[in-house]
C-alpha cells in the first residue's frame, strides 16, 4: 500500500428533512450567496425548504450555473458575491452547481486572473465557506475539493483541487432526487461509477479493504441503478444510490492505491468541445480504454470480472474481454450510450480532442503515464 493522509471535513447530513439543520452551521451575520442551475430547485420545492431554513439570513441569490458550469457564468457570480458582500456560499443543486460554487469561493479574494487558478495552479488564500444542499448525486463534489470548470471562449475544460474549498457541511435527502428527469439518473450512475473505476482498475498495491470498498460500491451501483430508474420514488434505492456517490469521490477509496483518471481528462475534452453530457463521455472512453490497457490492467480487469460481475472464465484473455463488456452493457442498462457515433461524432473529433489535449499538455496520462496521443487515437478509433 501507498503512502497517504486522509481527512474529510464535510459533515454530511443524511436523510429526510435534513435540510432545518442547516441555519445552525452557519456563521453568525451570515450572508449567504445561493447558488443554483436552473430552476429546478423552485419546481421541485428544494428552493421553498431553503429559504425556509434561511429565514433569518440576509440571502443573495444567483441561478442560471450550467450543468457543465462556465467560467464565464462563475465570474458574473463572483461579481454578484464582492458587491454584495457575502460571507458564505450555499449550493443548491448537483455537482456542476458545486463546482462552480468552489470556483467562485477561491476567485471571492484571489487578486489576479482567476482562469490561473485552473490552468496554472494559482495559489489562493481565504476561500469562502461553502455548505451544499445536493440534489443530483453523481459527482461526490458535496464531500471533496474538486472543481471543473469550462471556458466557453477556448472550449477548454479544465479542473483545480483544494480542501480549502471542500464543503463543511452537505445536506443529502434522498428526496429531492424523486423529480430527477431519467437522464439525470442514469448519468450520475455511471459517472459514480466511473469515479470508482478510476480509482480501483489500475495495478495491484496489496490494499484489499480499498479494493473491497471500491467493489461493494461497483456493486450497489449495478443492483440500485437500475432500480432506480423502474422505481423513481423508491426511498431505499435513491438512499443507497445517493451514498454510493458520495462514497465514490470522498477521498476514502483512492487513498493508498494508485489512480488513472485518463477516462476523465478524454472525457472532458469531448464535453468541451461538443457539450457532451459529462457521463456520455466516460461511457463513450472507458470500455475502449479498458481495451487498449488491458495488459497494463490485467489482473484488476480480472478481479474486476470475478467479483464485481461474478465472471469465473478459464482462460484469461477471454474473462478480461467479458469484464470489459459487461461494463459496456451496465452503461448501456443505464440508457447511456458508449460509441461516438451514437452522438454523431467521427473522425473529425478524435482529431480535435486529440489537439485539446496537447494544448492543455494532458500528453502522458494514466496510472502509468504511458496514455500518449498515439494511444488516445487509438481510444477514440476503437469507440467510434
């Protein structure tokens, strides 16, 4: 096993009517700046439940942050949170929601080009504080320090890491998830579990309970997901999914162990450029590259099969083949679809995505740092 430290500092707050508890993990004279997407939150009577609990705090309020949230949008945010004088940010809604809550948090003091904070790694000091109401579980961005961010000017798409901006508190009610269009389910299930995979599919480091962990969450993705969709109002599933995600990206799971996250780095250049859905571009990427490392992965492709898809093949070339697949039809089961042609895309863009990556010098991705552009190509080619 690897070494590692590992703290996580948000307090989650699970379950039904969770959201009162809110008022009293905030700073005296809070000043909240409520951040939200579209609107969904005032149909689905998440807004109502939140300005009941803030019925005592001066709020600001800020909405319209895309699902994949824009530097552009951010920055009006921003502009909103200084000239109001806010002290504390509250997102409401799901991971792109939360992200771009962290972006602004860190850019609330930051006196240069914020933008530095993505591509350069810009140090930032006194972030604002950040609780979350979530309402779309996939991402874990409710219980980690992790941003992604797009640039609208430049099609890039580009992520920054700090705990400093990691959320004291999530309010997660398995409740509000009970409108989420179908789309959005099954979206966030394969986005959690991809999060796991990047995670777990690299190279053995003897650290059984972390490959344990990572496996019963595999698990309970391919159980619930789909109960999830056929039982939209299921209490139980919508619990166990939510928590799934959460667990997903906590930081428990990856520590100690080697990580890849090549899936998400291709991923996001396809969402870039095409706006993509963020888990249409892992499915699309993640079983072609499973393909082309599957010598690299092997033995966690194998195990992958044995314990997560109860395949128990013989011969080795063919249960990693079977594994890879099984993972291309839970994806499929999701009504996520893995090829580029299923989103009218071509040669053309593995020619584009190729030439974002070397501009955003992403040219040696993997666990192994092996993933060059040649490979990427080759990614791309057999996803077609």
């Amino acid at each position: 096993m690897l070494n590692f430290t590992f703290k996580n500092q948000t307090e989650i707050l699970f379950g039904k009517g969770q959201i009162s508890e809110i008022s009293s993990r905030l700073p005296q004279n809070a000043k909240v700046l409520l951040l939200y997407g579209g609107g969904s939150i005032k149909k689905n009577g998440v807004y109502d439940q939140a300005m009941t609990a803030l019925a005592d705090v001066e709020v600001i309020e800020f909405g319209g942050v895309e699902p994949n949230p824009t530097y552009e949008t951010l920055m009006q945010a921003v502009t909103s949170a200084k000239d109001n004088g806010v002290n504390f940010i509250l997102a409401v809604g799901g991971g792109s929601v939360i992200d771009g809550a962290k972006f602004v948090a860190a850019a609330y003091n930051f006196a240069g080009d914020p933008w530095d904070i993505l591509v350069n790694e810009a140090e930032f000091s006194d972030p604002l504080p950040i609780g979350v109401v979530l309402t779309l579980p996939a991402t874990g961005s409710e219980s980690n320090g992790n941003s992604v961010v797009t640039k609208k000017e430049t099609a890039q798409k580009r992520a920054f890491s700090s705990e400093t901006v990691q959320p004291q508190f999530a309010v997660l009610d398995p409740e509000y998830t009970y409108s989420l269009p179908e789309k959005q389910i099954s979206n966030g299930v394969v986005d959690a579990f991809v999060h796991v995979i990047e995670q777990y599919l690299t190279y053995p480091v003897n650290a059984p309970l972390q490959d344990r962990f990572a496996e019963g969450i595999l698990q309970t993705l391919i159980v619930e997901g789909p109960k999830a969709l056929a039982e939209p109002e299921n209490y139980d599933v919508r619990a166990n999914v939510m928590w799934s995600a959460t667990m997903a990206l906590n930081g428990l799971i990856g520590k100690g162990v080697p990580q890849d996250w090549s899936t998400h780095m291709i991923g996001h250049e396809l969402t870039a450029l095409y706006n993509l859905d963020h888990a249409q571009t892992l499915a699309i990427v993640l079983p072609a590259l499973m393909y082309v490392q599957k010598e690299q992965k092997a033995e966690k492709i194998v195990q992958l099969g044995e314990r997560v898809f109860g395949l128990s093949l013989a011969d080795q070339a063919e249960q990693i083949d079977k594994t890879i697949k099984a993972v291309q039809d839970f994806f499929e089961s999701m009504a996520v679809k893995t090829r580029l042609a299923d989103y009218d895309l071509g040669e053309q863009a593995i020619v584009e995505v190729m030439a974002n990556l070397e501009k955003n010098g992403l040219t040696a991705l993997g666990e192994h740092g092996d993933i060059d552009l040649a490979k990427v190509k080759e990614i791309l080619a057999l996803a077609r």
